[in-house]
C-alpha cells in the first residue's frame, strides 16, 4: 500500500508532529526569531559594527542553515499530508462499504418490521421467506461483521497517521460490540419465534413486539452506518483539508441522533447500563 512504508527518520517526525502538532512554518518562525536574537546578542557583546565581516559570515551561515531546516520541515510535512493522503484512500473504501452494509441490513430488518402485517393476507405473505428470515439475516450479519473486521484490520496499520482519532475509533467499536451483543440476543429470540410459528406470528400483540424488536434492532445499525460516516469524513477532511484548502462540516442530526464526535466525548457507562 503506497504511503506505508517510510524511513526511521520519516516515522519519527510523523510521532512529533501527531503527537505535539508542530508545523514547518512555526518551526521556521521559531528559528528565524532565535538567530536574529542571537546576532543582536553577538553585536552588541562583540561591539561589532552592522559592517563587521564577521557578523556578515555569521549572517550568511545562520540564513542557509534556517533555509534548509525550512526546506527539511516543508519535506516532511509533506510527506506527513501525502502519507495520510494514501492511507485515507486505502481505508475510505471499506468505511463505505461497511457503512452500506449496516444501512441495509436496518433496511432489511425494518422491511421485514413491516410486513408482518401481511401475515393474513395469503396475496401477500410469503411463508417461506419467513422460515427463511433467520438464516438470511444471521448471513448478513456475519457479512456485515466481516467489514467491520476488516475495517479494524487496515485502521491499525494505518492509525499513527490518524492517532489523534483514536478516540473515536475506541468508541465506534464499542459501539458495534453492544449491537452485537443486542443483535445476539435478538436472534436467538427471532430463530425460536420462527421455529414455533412457521406460518407467521400468531396473535397481532406477538407481531406488534416482534415489530418493535425489528425496528429497535434496524435503527441501530442505522446509526451504526451515521458513526462510520462521521469518522470516514473526519479523516477525509484531515488527509484532503491540507490539499484543498478546505474541510466539510460535521453532521447536524436531529436529537436523540447524535454524531460520534458526541458518543465519544460521553462518559464511559458501567457495565450492563444501557
């Protein structure tokens, strides 16, 4: 994958950089004010006059010096911008994919929410797409876990890049992992209701909560595919903003919807609250 291999020196300036937030125009700045400090210290310590030779050669070494450590911060700069440039192209791909995944499986769900209504109606109802319900979405649901994995997998050889979004990342996958322990449950619940009901749920209160679990279930994977968006974007506008000069704004859901900027800055619950 381009962008992921780089020299010991390289890796070291991305740490500082990521971790510190220094840039080459800063530095620059930086060692610019310090020279200048220094030559007005050395003139007037040395007595020496604006045309002392001296102070000339000093001059000319101090400017080429600040000119190539200028010139080595824009390179590496530069490398950090084109590395995190590549290693967005590398996982933005997966991220959507794996963001299609949930919003279909929520849709599935969500759909099959509402058919249940048809279960009287033999011109609508299809028994055996019912007896087939759950093998269908256990598929799908180990389909849509595989992406995630895999979307996991590419983040940590690519996370140095993007270490200050490590938070989120953090709460993403806890948020799958109490979806999966809230779709675990839900399934074993589905498999023994389809097995006990071939033809379809037998009493209309029996649908009405098996309505309400499908569409528990689908609006959280829903939500699922907002978080991934929110972080694909996150690093869009990091690895693109620099180029282009310009970053997209955060989503503005409606409440109770919240973005994962906001789901990762709340306090982490004791296990077992909701």
């Amino acid at each position: 994958m381009p962008g992921e291999q780089s020299s010991s020196t390289d890796i070291s300036y991305l740490k500082k950089v990521l971790r510190h937030g220094k840039t080459p125009t800063g530095k620059s700045l930086i060692a610019c004010s310090v020279f200048v400090g220094i030559l007005f210290i050395l003139k007037f310590a040395l007595r020496l006059s604006l045309n002392d030779p001296l102070l000339s050669i000093l001059g000319l070494t101090g400017g080429w010096m600040v000119a190539f450590l200028t010139s080595r911060w824009s390179g590496q700069a530069a490398l950090l911008e084109q590395s995190r440039l590549s290693a967005y192209e590398g996982l933005s791909e997966t991220i959507s994919e794996s963001k299609l995944k949930y919003s279909a499986m929520g849709q599935r769900l969500k759909n099959i929410a509402s058919q249940l209504d048809w279960r009287n109606n033999p011109m609508l109802w299809v028994v055996v797409r019912w007896q087939n319900a759950p093998e269908a979405l256990r598929q799908e649901w180990e389909d849509t876990e595989k992406l995630f994995m895999r979307f996991l997998t590419q983040w940590e050889r690519r996370s140095l890049l993007f270490a200050e979004n490590e938070p989120l990342r953090r709460a993403l996958y806890d948020e799958h992992m109490r979806v999966a322990d809230e779709w675990g449950a839900f399934w074993s619940d589905f498999i023994g209701t389809v097995h006990n009901n071939p033809q379809g749920p037998r009493s209309d209160e029996a649908a009405q909560q098996l309505e309400s679990q499908l569409n528990t279930i689908g609006d959280r994977l829903f939500d699922l595919s907002t978080y991934l968006h929110d972080f694909g974007l996150c690093l869009q506008n990091q690895a693109m903003g620099p180029w282009v000069g310009d970053v997209l704004p955060d989503r503005a859901p409606m409440p109770p919807h919240k973005t994962l900027q906001q789901l990762a800055a709340e306090p982490i619950k004791p296990e077992g609250q909701s």
